[in-house]
C-alpha cells in the first residue's frame, strides 16, 4: 500500500505568491503523511529492519 503520494509539487514562478501558498500546503500534507505512517509503525507492519542500512544497533 502506498502511503505517500507520488507526484511532485509543480509552481509556475509567475506568481510568488501562490507559490509559496503551494509550498506551505504541499510541505503540511507531507508532514500529515509522516505523522500517520510514524503513528502506525508497529509489528505488524515492520518485519525486517537491516542494521547494515539502518546503522541501528541493538543493544538486547
């Protein structure tokens, strides 16, 4: 399941102001993405994380 979208954020330059309007929405809905894929890590979902990529180290 994909979770985030993926097309990228297109502005015209023509007019700044609704650029950054297009900015600021596109940069509030990545971290709306962020926060529910952060909030729905669990087992379930996570089966194998490789410590070789991650750099995570287990200490258990």
């Amino acid at each position: 399941m994909a979770v985030f979208r993926t097309a990228t954020l297109k502005v015209d330059n023509i007019n700044p102001s609704a650029d950054i309007n297009k900015i600021v929405n596109y940069v509030n809905i990545l971290q709306e993405q962020l926060e529910w894929v952060l909030s729905n890590l669990d087992s379930d979902n996570v089966t194998e994380i490789d410590a070789k990529v991650t750099k995570i180290v287990n200490n258990g």
